[in-house]
C-alpha cells in the first residue's frame, strides 16, 4: 500500500464507529459502517491532507466511492489534476 492509500486509510478508520484493523483497498465502504455525517468528515479531511476539492454532494448517491481502491484513485487523478 503507497503512502496516499495509507493515508486514507488511516483517515477513514479514525471515523468508523467499530474499528476493522484489515481495511485494504477492495474493503466495501458500505463494511465500514460508516455514517453520512462521519462520511462528511472524511472527503474533509481527505481534502485537508491531499489539498484537493472532491466533487461531492452528500445529498446524492454516488457509486464512485465502492470501495476503498476508488475512493484512493479518485483521490490519485484529483492530485494528478492539480499538478498538471
């Protein structure tokens, strides 16, 4: 796992309510059980760490965000966005 996938990682375990220590990235995020205002917290602090905007309206159902591998090459093209 490269430093951006630890760093989510890490991210998102801070957040979930019962804590899984084997989270990898093909992890559903629907096994996390994580809550939409927790869920806010995350894309915050995933921006924070990254200096990245995620497009993302917590209002919408989105099925960009499966697992934890989309969730880190989501977060990898927006970083490759702001650098080119």
């Amino acid at each position: 796992m490269d430093e951006v996938a630890a760093k989510i990682v890490d991210i998102l375990k801070k957040h979930m309510k019962a804590p899984i220590d084997d989270v990898g990235l093909a992890t559903p995020l629907k096994d996390l059980e994580i809550e939409s205002l927790d869920l806010a917290m995350i894309v915050f602090d995933i921006e924070d760490t990254f200096g990245i905007e995620i497009p993302y309206n917590a209002n919408e159902e989105t099925t960009d965000f499966n697992t934890v591998g989309a969730v880190v090459e989501k977060v990898r093209a927006l970083i490759a966005v702001k650098a080119a």
